[in-house]
C-alpha cells in the first residue's frame, strides 16, 4: 500500500511528550520523548521532517490549548494538518477496544490506530477533530473572558470571607449596608489602618472617604453609637482591612480587562453577530466568541448546541425514552448562554412568552433556560452562517406585511 501521509501521535504532559510517527498503512516507525522546551519541540520538528519525505504531515494531540501550549501553535504555524483528541470519546473507543493499562506509549499507539482507522470507523471520526484556524481576536477573547471569569471568582471567595470576619468582630457593622462588596463600604473598612478607630470618626471625615453622602454617613454615625467590637479586632481586624483592599483591587482589574474584552470584540465578527441579540451583552457575546473560535469547527448547529450544553444526548433504549447529559459540554460557553439567555427573556416578548409556556409544562427555570438557549442556538447558527444580525421576530413581521 503507497504511503500518501505522515502521521504523528503526541500525548501531551506537564514536562514531556511522547511522540509516535506512523506511515498511513498503520506501520509505526519511531517512537520517542521530548522535553517541554526549546530544544525539546526543536527535536519533534527534526524527528519529523527527517521522516517526511514530502509527505503531508498530519499531527493528532491532546491538551489543546492547555499543556500542549505552545507546541498547538507552532505546528499550526507550519504546513501540518494539526488534529484534536477528544479525551472522553477516546475513552470510549478504548472500552470497546480494550487494550494494556494506561501508560503515554500506550495512548500514542491508540492515537495512532485512531488516526488509521478514521476513515472507515465512524466512532474514531469524532474522536478526533480538526484544528482549523482561529482568528486572533477570538483566541484573545478566549483568554481574557477566562481570566476576567477567574478575577470574579477570586473576588466572590475573599468578599465571603471578609463578610464572615466583619460578622464576628463588630456585630452591626454589616447591618449599616445591603452588600458588603458596596464600594463605599469597601473605602469605610480601608480608611484607617485600625478598624476599631472607625467608631470614632466625624462626619468630616466620613464624607471624604469616596462614595460616602450625607445618606451614608447618617447611617455609619446610627452604628457608631453602638459600636462594639470584639476582643480579636487587634489580630482579625487588619486581615479585614486586607480582604477588603483585595476586593478593590480585583474589582480594578476586573473593570480593566472587561474594557479590553470590548475592544476586542468590535473586532471579532462572532462576538459582533451574537451581541446584536437583546440580552447578549458585551462579555456574554465575546465569550461565546472566545470558546467558539471558529464555526469550521462543528459541523452541524446540533454539534455547537451539544458544545454549548444547550442540549441532551438521546438516551432512549426500547420501550424507554429519555436523554442524559453529555460530559464534552464547554462549561465556559454554557454559563455565558445561561446567564444571556435569562437576560433575553426580560427583553423580547416573543421568549418570555416561549420561557412562560415551558414553565407551564412543568420545567425548572434552569430547563426552561436551556429549552430557548436551545432555539436561540439555531437562531446564532443561522446569523453566523449567513453573516446577518439579529432580527426581533416583530420587526420581521412587519417587513413582510
């Protein structure tokens, strides 16, 4: 059989990579380890090419875009085809074709067998994927929505904590505000390096600390006429006053990265089509557009549906009927389409109405939210496929009338 391509299995790790080269009759010719270095993906690049012959290079991994980084992108860079390892269906490749204990030659050689059988083997087909080009303003937004998602939830873990310490070393002082992540009261907890010595402050100095009115200081002068403060102030209280500074800090960087991210997604015609949707705002729309990358990838709107945990895999078996949650869901992706579509809702008739109906027969809210993300998937499909913006269901009426 005429060899027509060269392919090459890697099985990503944190310090080194096992590599697999194999001819498209299946025939393993080398195998070999490279350091996650300079000189390690300089010895993957020569290994190949004294290989190839001039042969295409197809190259299969896992941990795109997560350990593989940056040896993804230097392939990409060259003229290999670059496939992705879909994780769990090789898992469920190797319970049907079971083989040795797991070790990374093992998985290279599975690899390896995926990539001879993809042609003939449906299952091995999506197993693995093809890496196409993503724009740049995607895979930047990708990374900044993630951290900007990390940023908040650093915040919401020390606001908790600081809640906590705040609760026990002066009872009352919460009381005095809804929210202890208020930005006034935030300033209050760091204006002075000793927290007890806010019980004795002037209105003067009150309203110079940032945010604090008249309305405010009224209520911070009602608490210091009770003011108490337990006995482990002198230890707990500058960790409070810690906590609180990190919480403005997060919440600097926060507002920075998120100006960023708009600026970005102006340029990024995903983020761009996605925001025009009533309730799809700037984050939502740039961080669809991050964790999709490129359209090219699904090959129908079920698959993008199935990425966005937007579905449910069909789970029926003979006189059963019924469905299951898949593991391949990108958790990223569907946050933004819960909380967008929730917004959606209070802003277009035609979807509460559709939320209404669903509740009526008996779904949570959380089902109910999923069964529009669902619709609104094959409405963002249409839009990206046919380069068009969201139109409300009204405004199409009336151009047809």
């Amino acid at each position: 059989m005429s060899v027509h391509e060269l392919r090459v299995a890697l099985d990503i790790g944190s310090k080194k990579h096992r590599v697999g080269i194999a001819t498209d009759d299946g025939k393993i010719v080398e195998e070999f380890d490279i350091t996650h270095d300079k000189a390690g993906f300089e010895l993957f690049f020569r290994r190949v090419e004294a290989r190839r012959n001039e042969l295409p290079v197809v190259v299969a991994m896992e941990g795109l875009n997560g350990w593989a980084r940056p040896l993804d992108r230097m392939i990409q860079k060259r003229d290999y085809e670059l496939l992705n390892v879909n994780n769990v269906k090789l898992a469920r490749f190797k319970e049907i074709f079971p083989g040795p204990a797991k070790t990374d030659k093992i998985d290279t050689r599975k690899t390896l067998e995926l990539m001879h059988m993809r042609k003939v083997l449906p299952l091995a087909k999506t197993v693995l994927h093809r890496v196409g080009d993503t724009p740049v303003e995607n895979e930047q937004l990708k990374r900044y929505t993630r951290r900007r998602r990390q940023l908040v939830d650093d915040k919401v873990r020390v606001l908790n904590r600081l809640q906590s310490d705040v609760q026990a070393v002066s009872p009352g002082l919460l009381e005095i505000t809804g929210e202890a992540g208020n930005l006034w009261f935030l300033h209050l907890l760091t204006c002075r390096e000793d927290l007890s010595k806010i019980a004795g402050m002037r209105r003067p100095s009150l309203l110079k600390i940032r945010g604090v009115g008249q309305t405010y200081a009224t209520k911070i002068e009602a608490w210091q006429g009770t003011a108490t403060f337990s006995d482990e102030v002198d230890w707990v209280g500058p960790m409070i006053i810690a906590d609180a500074q990190r919480v403005l800090d997060l919440i600097r960087q926060v507002q920075a990265i998120e100006k960023q991210i708009v600026t970005i997604g102006a340029t990024s015609t995903i983020a761009s089509r996605i925001e025009t949707i009533p309730g799809f705002g700037p984050v939502s729309a740039a961080t669809l557009a991050g964790e999709i990358g490129n359209l090219d990838r699904f090959e129908a709107e079920t698959s993008l549906a199935l990425y966005s945990g937007m579905t449910r895999l069909d789970n029926s078996s003979g006189q059963f009927t019924g469905s299951k949650n898949t593991r391949q869901v990108n958790t990223h992706a569907k946050a933004a389409m819960m909380v967008a579509v929730a917004r959606h809702i209070d802003n277009v008739p035609e979807s509460k109405v559709y939320y209404d109906k669903k509740k009526a027969e008996g779904k949570t809210h959380n089902q109910a939210v999923r069964a529009l993300g669902r619709h609104l998937i094959r409405v963002i499909w249409s839009m990206l496929k046919n380069d068009r913006d969201y139109v409300p269901k009204s405004q199409r009426l009336s151009k047809i009338a």
